[in-house]
C-alpha cells in the first residue's frame, strides 16, 4: 500500500482565536456565532499523564495511563474588559466591572489556528473548559522607551461528547492548506454546535 504524503512543514505563526460560551443543555454555544479575540501571541498545551503500574508475582501485571485535565495557556497582546467580564464570569455594577468573592467563570469551548509559511493552518480546538482570572500586574515607563504588555490566561478542559465521535474527546485538531476551509469548518460546527459564519467558503487565510 502507497504511504500518504505527509507534511513535514513547521507551524510558524498563530491567529484566529475563537471562544463561545456553552449552554450544558445543548453543548452548543450560547448565540448565532463565537467570538474572535484578535492578536494571539503564544499558546500552551499541556496534558498531564501518569503510568500506573500494578504488581504480581515480583513483575509487573498491567499498566495503564492516568490522564489529568488538559491545560491551555493562551497570551495576547491585550484581553479586551468584554472578553473578560464573559470569560471569568466578572459583574456589572453601576457602570463598574467587579470581582466577587465568589466569581463563576462559564464553560466555554475554543478554537485556534497554527500557521505555516506555506499557507496551511492546522486548527485545535477544545470541547469544555473554564478559564481562570490571571494576575495583574504593572510598571512605570522608562523615558523615551515603550515597552508592550501582554495579557495571559490559563484555562482547563475536560471531555464531552461531540456529535459524530462515540468517544468523548477534549481537544480535535484539522489541517487545511491554503486556501481551504472544509477542517476549519467540520472543527467549529463540532465544539461549537454552530455553523462557520464563512462555512463553505474557499478565502485566502487572513495575513497569509
């Protein structure tokens, strides 16, 4: 049998970040559409494991993976207050964003693109999660220097069931080459229970 090609190209960039909040009912989004936060920086993916081991007759028996939930830490170039009253369930009061004591950050469910110099884009996206409110901090500016800030954020994410898997899943991945668009929309339609506002449509990817 022919061995498909395959795509040894490495990811260089990273865009089109997309959340959505969940109605539990449904496992689809709340609303027509996800929302974009715009200047993605850096992202992390971390799946915690663990072989467990179980012993007899001086040897071992049997093994299994234990798996924790999956972490993703995204930074931006800024967090809009918008995105972030939605993402960490923060109030409004009088005019005024608060903090409560007890704040109760929704389940979301998120996508993302990594980019490669050829055009192609492979995309991630992640099924049921929480985000948490990250610290804040400052500092003064140096005369005649400007130095950007950044926004980070880290959530968790579980499995859920995804229409047309008989496997919960936590995160699916799809890749178009440039110019393509059937993995971008098959994966948003599937975490987000909502077609692709574009679906269908072949664009050239945005700051290709």
């Amino acid at each position: 049998m022919a061995e498909s090609k395959k795509n040894y190209r490495s990811f260089t960039g990273l865009k089109e970040f997309y959340y959505g909040e969940l109605d539990e009912a449904t496992n689809a989004i709340v609303g027509s559409e996800a929302e974009r936060i715009k200047f993605i920086q850096n992202i992390a993916i971390e799946t915690p494991q663990e072989i467990v081991k179980a012993p007899g007759d001086n040897v071992i028996a049997e093994m299994a993976i234990s798996t924790d939930a999956t972490t993703l830490t995204t930074t931006f170039h800024t967090l809009p207050i918008e995105d972030k009253k939605r993402l960490y369930g923060l109030k409004d009061i009088k005019g005024l964003t608060a903090v409560t004591g007890n704040p109760q950050p929704p389940y979301v469910a998120c996508m993302f693109a990594r980019t490669n110099e050829k055009g192609g884009m492979e995309w991630i996206g992640f099924t049921k999660g929480m985000f948490m409110m990250p610290g804040i901090d400052g500092q003064t500016k140096e005369p005649g220097s400007v130095e950007f800030g950044t926004a980070e954020t880290e959530g968790e994410f579980m499995s859920r069931e995804v229409d047309g898997l008989d496997e919960e899943v936590t995160y699916l991945i799809g890749f178009d080459e440039k110019g393509e668009t059937k993995q971008r929309d098959a994966l948003y339609k599937a975490i987000f229970g909502v077609a692709h506002p574009d679906a269908g449509k072949e664009t050239e990817p945005e700051g290709a």
